[in-house]
C-alpha cells in the first residue's frame, strides 16, 4: 500500500487540493483539483497527474466550505483506496510576526491564527477550517500549516517598517508580504531553469486575482510590494492595492462610512472590477472593447512597471525579471506591455517566444533577461510538510 499526502489550498470560494505519493527521494504528484463556486452552485473537477479527467460534476447547491471538504474526503477514500494518508499539507496566508517556519497544527496554533483573521479576512478564515475540521475528526492525522508570510523574513528593518512609532512594529504592525509559497517555489526553481540567475538581483511577478511582487537578492526576499495585510501594492481582481490612507479618513468622515462598508469596498468592489465597473477577470477585460476595461487593464500595467522600478532601487539595479501565477504565466499581451514599459531598464523582449510561451521571452543580448516559469504552491507546501514530519515511504 502507498503512502500519500495531501496538499489543501482553501479559499472562499474555492478548495484545491493534490495528492502526492511519498516515494524514496523525491514526491510524484498523483492526484489534483478543486472544488469551485463554494457557497454557490459548487463544481468538482479531479484529475490525474497527466491530465485525464476522473471527475467532473456539480454538486449540490449552497453547500458551504465543510460540506466540500466532507466530499473530497469522500471522493479520495475511493480514489486513492490502494494508498494510506499520511499527513496533510496547508496553505495559510498570514503568520504574523511568530510563525516564520512551517508549523505543525495543533489547537493553540489554531487560537493563535484565528488572531490574525482581520490582517487577512478574505483568506484567513478559509484556511483555517479545514484544518480546525481535521483536527477534530481526525487527531491523530499529522498537519502541517505553511505560511505565505515566512518567506519574506529575510527581509531587512527597513523593508519592514512603517513610518510609525516604534511601539507599533514591535506589537506586530509592520510589512509582512504574501504569496510567500509562490516566490519560495521560483528561487527554486531559478538555479535548474537559469542557473546564471539564481544568485543576482530578481524581480519575480506575481500576477494573478491576487498580485504582488518581490525582489529576491541571491534567492532571497529583500522587498515586496504587500504589507501589513494583503490589500496593498498593486491593483488586483477586487483590492485596490495601494492607496493613500487618507482616503480610508475622508470615506468615514466625509462619507459616513463604517468600517465593514470601507472593507468591502478595499477588498471585494475595487481593483480591476472597480476601475472596469466589468469584471475582475484579466480575460473578459481582454476581451472587452470598453474604456473601462481597456483603463483597468492599463492601469494594472502602469503600475505593475512602476513598481519594479522601485524594487529594483531596493536592490540597487536588476538583472532578471520572472513572470508567474494565472495572468503572469497565460498572458502574452500583459507580459507584452509590462515590457514596453520597462525598455528604459535594457529590457529587450522577444514578442515570437511570447507569443508561444517560451520559458525565455527576452532576446539573446538583453540587459533585463525576461522569463515565463509557472509556480508551484502546492508542491512547496507538499516539500515542507514532508520535511518537517521527516515523512519516509511505508516499507
């Protein structure tokens, strides 16, 4: 009988999952999918590792994120009925200030994670039930949280703070970055792909519903564009990315509105939904012919390059620039613009590899080197969980 671990990436709307089977030296993926539309007329689609689709059905209506878990722990009983589960693997947006490691779960880390639900109130509370729902039902049944805050505490104090008094950042507000899995995935990945690279100045592009950047200096984070929570930085699908806290000030004084109203309006109404009045879908304002869309999208762009420019102040100059996630590693017109932009930093892109999705799209010569990797969360949070629990095949 095999051994396999499971890998969960919930959200609210959404639970991904994979499967790895635990072999001598290495991880091979078995299993993987999601159910979407949560809450709503919720979809399941599983696959095997090369694709062939087991599963593809709807289910039924309004059943919320417990009941989706209930039906892939279902589904996997039958699926993987000639394996043993192991141990499970987690993604968890926020860690705060303590957790900079992957954490085995137990009851006082759930306390303490709940905490930080308002740094992350989109994505916090989702990763925590099934991890809470587990643990209840199954004890015994090693977890493991992995944290997209972790990887970026290598950076410095300055990259850190915020123009506050001290006592502030030393109870917790202060830059933590997300997508943290995501860019631990690319520094990687970058010595196999591009070894040439691995150890100078990288500006890795996080570009999907959620976006970022980082700036890794020999493979390490030293700069990002989130901070305290993950609304900041660049425009995403529904957050605004950065804006001036002054109008947090003016949108309750001057506008009478509470701190749920101004919520929802920073997370779920503004971004490129709020600029398109649209969609927060890359694709549909792609595709539109409307200015709204067609101001979205620029404005995703214009910012996008404005912000590696500061990054690469950081570093003190760049030498690569990695595009990755959902928009990053499908959009050859994104990474097209963002390029165009960036000329002025020797930026030379080669459109025909592009177009085609070459994992190189700069030319032989360009003094920016441009790539295309798709990330890998999963994989990563499947790497420390194994790690950390010194994970070893059933003989």
């Amino acid at each position: 009988m095999r051994d396999f671990l499971l890998v969960i990436n919930a959200g609210s709307s959404s639970l991904k999952f994979q499967v790895f089977d635990v072999c001598d030296d290495r991880l091979d993926m078995r299993l993987r999918g999601q159910i979407e539309g949560i809450g709503t007329r919720a979809h399941f689609k599983a696959l095997e590792a090369a694709g062939a689709v087991l599963a593809d059905e709807p289910l039924p209506a309004g059943q919320d994120q417990r009941a989706a878990l209930d039906h892939l722990g279902n589904w996997l009983r039958q699926a993987a009925a000639d394996g043993h589960l192991i141990a499970v693997g987690h993604r968890v947006v926020h860690g705060g200030a303590h957790y900079s490691a992957p954490t085995r779960v137990n009851a006082q880390l759930l306390r303490e994670l709940e905490s930080l639900v308002p740094l992350a109130p989109l994505h916090q509370p989702f990763n925590l039930t099934p991890m809470r729902t587990l643990l209840e039902a199954q004890p015994e049944l090693p977890q493991v949280a992995c944290f997209d805050t972790a990887f970026h505490r290598t950076q410095p104090l300055l990259a850190e703070l915020f123009a506050l008094p001290r006592q502030f950042y030393d109870e917790g507000v202060r830059r933590y970055g997300f997508h943290g899995l995501s860019y631990e995935y690319i520094a990687r990945e970058l010595p196999r792909r591009a070894p040439e690279l691995a150890h100078k100045r990288v500006v890795v592009a996080h570009l999907g519903n959620g976006a970022s950047l980082c700036a890794l200096d020999h493979g390490c984070s030293v700069a990002t564009t989130m901070g305290f929570t993950a609304l900041d930085g660049l425009p995403m699908g529904t957050r605004c990315g950065g804006l001036d806290p002054g109008v947090v000030i003016y949108l309750a004084r001057e506008r009478g509105m509470g701190i749920d109203a101004i919520e929802a309006l920073l997370y779920q109404r503004s971004g490129l939904l709020g600029l398109s009045g649209e969609s927060n879908d890359m694709r549909a304002l792609l595709a539109s012919t409307s200015p709204g869309a067609r101001l979205a999208v620029d404005y995703f762009v214009y910012r996008i390059a404005r912000e590696i420019g500061s990054l690469a102040a950081a570093m003190g100059g760049i030498d690569a620039l990695v595009f990755t996630a959902g928009i990053g590693e499908n959009s050859p017109h994104i990474r097209a613009q963002v390029a165009t932009r960036l000329r002025w930093l020797g930026l030379e892109l080669d459109a025909a590899a592009n177009d085609s999705g070459a994992a190189c799209i700069s030319r032989p010569g360009s003094r920016l080197a441009a790539w295309t990797i798709a990330t890998n969360e999963e994989l990563m949070i499947a790497l420390h969980t194994r790690e950390l629990l010194n994970l070893s095949p059933a003989q």
